[in-house]
C-alpha cells in the first residue's frame, strides 16, 4: 500500500508545467514549479516543517509548546499543519493588508490569529515583527520562529526545492525566476543550481516600496524606497539574513496593478489559479525576456493558492476600486 503516515509527508515533490499561451512572446521553454500542489497549498509548507523539526532539534520547542510566528499567511499555514500534527499550539501575527482569506484559513486550521498595522516602521510595537517577538517573551513554552533571519529556510530549499528542480528539467535549467520576500526560496535553490551549473542564472522579483533591487545593485539600504505596497508576499522593508545576494544575478520590480491583472491573466489563459505573488513572478518574467534564447530552459516558481485572494485580485469590484481595471 502507498500512503503518507501524516499530511507532511506529502510536502514536495510538486509538479513542473509548461506554460503557453501567456509567455508565447518568449523564445525560450518556460516551466512553472507548482507549488500549490504541497498540502497547505504553497512553497512555504517545505520550510515550515524543517525549521519546526530543526528546533526541535535544538531544543528551543518543547513538548506542549505555542509556535509563533509573523508570516503573510502562507508560513503560517505550513507551521498550522506542523503544529497540528506535531501537538503544538499555533500563534500567527499578520498586517492588515493580508487578505482576510488568508485569515479565516489560519482560523480554520486552528490557529489564534493576531492583527498589526500595515504602515509602521519594523521597529515599531505595533509593527508584527515587534509584535511576535513581544508575544513569544510574553508566552511560557514559546517558540518565536522567524522565518526571516532562520536560516533552516533556505536550508530547505537546498534539500529538496533546488535538486527537484534539476532533477525535472535534467539538468537542462538555464534561468530560475522567483519573487523574494524572506529569501529562503530563491537563496537554498539558487545555491544548489549554482553548485550545480555556476551559468544558471537566478532572477529575483521584487516590488515598489521594497529594498531589494538598489540594495543589490548599490550594496545601499536605502529607507525612501521603502513605502507601503498592495502585492502580498514579496518585498520587505527589512534585510533578512535568509536573502543571499551572492546567489542572485538581479531584480526586477514589478507594479501592484501589474501583479494583480497578471494574476487573473494566469487564471484565465493558463488555468493556472495562483496567488498574488504569482502574477507579479509572470510580469517579472516577461520583463526580463530578453536575457532569454530560444535554447534556454526557463523555471518560474508559484509560490500559493488562488483560493487566498478570491476577495481581492479575483474580485472585479476590487479591481476597479483600486484602479487596475476599467
């Protein structure tokens, strides 16, 4: 018989998918790494569990512990399903730009859901970095995982994100195209593909109102591009120690309206039903096509759901309400 002994044995091994119609401008093959098909529907589910079971390791979670974590909503996720498999209780800090779809599934899933203000500095206290870790100090037998600067995040992309991706394509992967938020995925699979082949070449998607793009090609960390922006799970107003510039080849920014007809684009000429993040990872792409040949073997990961974003990027009343559409 063929069967997972729980839910987070089925993390990984996703599917690689052709895309057509919408990336017909571009020379090259062009492969999607489909990540919602992990159990909590999106890449996150790979590197919840392995920061889970690495502090477990090292003793910082206990038996009866409370895991806590501020996430965009789809850690979160990864860390509810570790948490209800594993026997802890699920703490989640999100900003109020998050989609409430993204909240009530947390809920769902039992987890106690804890809501900050968007527009404050990182170091404020209301700010949901400020907020975990006073929580975690506030909570007896806590675990404060963040995701940002733990670096068993992009340790697990180099365990299985990255050789998945060189085992699918054969080798063949000439460019890896990703939005960056934390940095895990693009650093743990960019390190590995680069062990493997040093001319693949690793592209990051960044957004307005982030740092990442000057601050990789200035070595500046530069606090007036840093301002509120609509696109969900990219971008940071802070360095993470889990982004690795030296893996990354470059960046390309991408518009809110962009990333949000972008995402309906893929729902609509590709099925494939994706996150915000996704869009704006399609427009990236179509960005940079010019660094693409006709030989070149092109992987672009999805990082989530669809279903997270019904009420926004899939809502027509939305859209129009904030101006993408007629």
């Amino acid at each position: 018989m063929d069967y997972a002994e729980n839910i987070l044995g089925t993390i990984g091994n996703t599917p690689m998918v052709k895309m057509n119609k919408i990336v017909e401008d571009i020379d090259a093959l062009v492969l999607a790494k489909y990540e919602t098909f992990n159990p909590g529907n999106s890449v996150k589910d790979r590197m919840a569990v392995k920061m889970v079971e690495d502090a477990e390791a090292k003793g910082l979670l206990k038996p009866g512990g409370t895991i806590i974590e501020g996430t965009s909503g789809n850690t979160g996720m990864g860390l509810a399903l570790a948490a209800i498999v594993k026997g802890y209780k699920m703490i989640c800090v999100m900003s109020d730009k998050q989609s409430k779809e993204k909240m009530d599934i947390l809920r769902a899933v039992g987890s106690e859901v804890v809501v900050c203000p968007t527009d404050v500095e990182p170091d404020d206290p209301q700010s949901y970095y400020s907020t975990s870790r006073r929580l975690a100090e506030e909570t007896p037998n806590s675990w404060y995982v963040n995701q940002y600067d733990n670096l068993a995040n992009r340790e697990a992309h180099y365990e299985s994100t990255g050789p998945e991706i060189w085992k699918q394509t054969d080798g063949k992967v000439t460019h890896f195209v990703v939005g960056v938020g934390t940095g895990g995925t693009i650093s743990g699979v960019g390190k590995y593909l680069k062990e493997k082949n040093p001319d693949i070449k690793v592209w990051g998607i960044d957004t307005y109102g982030s740092v990442f793009k000057k601050y990789h090609e200035t070595g500046e960390f530069d606090e007036k591009e840093i301002y509120p922006y609509v696109t969900e799970g990219i971008g940071e107003d802070i360095l993470p120690k889990n982004v690795d510039f030296d893996v990354i080849d470059g960046f390309t920014k991408v518009t809110d309206k962009d990333a949000a007809v972008y995402t309906q684009k893929l729902s609509k000429e590709e099925g494939f039903f994706l996150g915000n993040s996704a869009g704006a990872a399609v427009k990236g792409l179509l960005q940079l096509k010019e660094h693409f040949t006709k030989d070149d073997v092109v992987v672009v990961l999805f990082h989530d759901h669809g279903s997270r974003y019904v009420g926004k990027m899939y809502n027509d009343d939305w859209m129009r309400k904030m101006g993408y559409i007629d």
